[in-house]
C-alpha cells in the first residue's frame, strides 16, 4: 500500500486533505485526486489529520485505515457550560480514600493521555505506574532524604519550596511527599528529547482531566518528581530505562471528599495586540 489511498468513488476533491496536513506531504492537480508529494514517507508524521479531515472518508493512510478510526460523535460534544464546568471543577486532589485502582482503569487513563498532543507528534512519552505500598513509602522516604541534602547544600532554595516544612510533617508520620495515595504514575522519556518535557506535561494533564470522569483524583507529585530527576539514591529505586528521565509524576487515587463549590481565581494579566 501507498503511504495512504484515496477512494475515488466517494472522494469530492475538495483539497481539504491537502491544506490540512501539518507536514505539507499532500498534493493535488486540479481535476486530480490526493497523491503523497516527493519525500513523503520521510516527512510524514502520521498525526491522522487526513484521515479526520476528510469529510467522505475517503482517505486511509497505510498506518490508520479510515476503517480503525472511529467517527466523531456530536452527540457526545460538550457544551460550553458543561465544559466551563468541567475544567473550574478540576480539584487537586491530597487526600484519599483507603481503596486500590485497577489495572484496568489505569490502563484507560494512560490510554486516553496517548492521544494528547506532542511535538512533531513523537509521541515519546513512556509510563512507569507504581502501586506498591512498601516501595511507595520507600520512594517518599527517599524524596525526603533529597530534601534533607537540599536543606543542607542548597538551602536558599530548599527553603523556599518549604523543604525544611515538609520534613517536619514527614517526622510526625504524616506522608507529606505522595499524600497516601494509592497510586503515582511517572511520565518519562529520553533525558535528550527537548520536546518530551513539554509532551509529558500535556500528556499528564490529559491524564489528570480523564480521571474525573472516572470517579479518580489526581495530584502532581511535585518533591517526589525532583528528587526523581536529581538524587542519585532517587534515581536508582525509580529504575527508568537507560538513558531516561522522569518527566513528570501524578499520585492517582479515589477522593475521600467531594468539593461543592467553584473556587475563585485570580483575574488574568492579558496584554492585547489584535
């Protein structure tokens, strides 16, 4: 098969296809159908955008035939009150229930997060999810030892992340650093890739809006991610592959609570040039 083909008994030659590709590897003649430009192949990103552009489902790229995409349901479109909604109604969540996530709904989280967007769509990001109550305290109690060097080798700045706080609540036997939760999923990717930090944020952002609509709650894991990036101790229990970084990490849990209310916000400091 081509790098993609065109039914020509349903295809309007339209050129949607063509204007919509991102990588510019479409052409088409007047009068003619879609055909794959000079250097296609290589410069193709197989983002899907011609496959959900076309409006007669006429084009099937060789890596997604229109057969596997499934057609968008306006049914399912969110109104822009329920989405405001949504997205005001997004807590971060600290405190849990006592009760385990399954395989499976983490397995549908991650598959979700997939579909967030990155650039040159790479898709780089690689998931590691830990559940282990043992190795979750381990790698708090880690975290914490991290924040006990910063406090005596970088304190300026270990100060002002409130380290010096934490390791007080941590010394009361209160998990300060993953909150209890039953769950912390990690981002992570090849420390060279200068697209994956980006990637991953957005990845895991998806991955925490999803998770509403599950019943779930989720929290960045803030101290756990930096001591994952830069204490050697951190690093070596975290086990990423080689050559990899962790770019991210979410607790992930059921909420012990319900919130009632939208907080407020501050306003935005916008600067105009339309």
């Amino acid at each position: 098969m081509n790098l993609f083909e065109v039914n020509t008994k349903t295809c309007n030659q339209n050129g949607i296809c063509v204007t919509a590709c991102p990588a510019g590897v479409i052409e088409m003649q007047k009068g003619a159908y879609p055909l794959p430009a000079a250097e296609a192949e290589d410069i193709c990103i197989r983002c899907g955008h011609c496959v959900a552009v076309c409006p007669t489902g006429s084009l099937s790229h060789r890596e997604m035939s229109v057969e596997k995409c499934p057609p968008i349901q306006k049914k399912l479109d969110l109104s822009s009150a329920q989405c405001e909604q949504f997205l005001r109604a997004r807590r971060s969540i600290r405190t849990y229930k006592e009760q385990s996530v399954s395989e499976s709904e983490l397995l549908k989280l991650i598959e979700l997060a997939r579909y967030a967007p990155s650039g040159h769509n790479s898709q780089s990001v690689e998931w590691l999810v830990l559940g282990n109550r043992d190795e979750l305290n381990h790698l708090a109690g880690l975290t914490v030892d991290w924040m006990r060097w910063m406090v005596d080798n970088m304190s300026e700045i270990a100060l002002s992340l409130l380290m010096d706080r934490a390791i007080c609540v941590w010394e009361e036997d209160k998990d300060i650093i993953l909150r209890d939760a039953p769950v912390v999923i990690v981002a992570h990717a090849a420390k060279g890739d200068n697209l994956a930090p980006t990637d991953s944020s957005i990845a895991l952002s998806y991955l925490e809006l999803a998770a509403t609509s599950m019943g779930l709650g989720c929290c960045w894991a803030g101290y756990f991610n930096m001591a994952a990036k830069t204490f050697p101790p951190m690093r070596e229990a975290v086990q990423l592959p080689e050559g990899h970084q962790c770019m991210g990490s979410m607790m992930v849990g059921y909420p012990k609570f319900r919130y009632h209310r939208l907080p407020l916000r501050n306003s935005p400091e916008i600067t105009w040039r339309l």
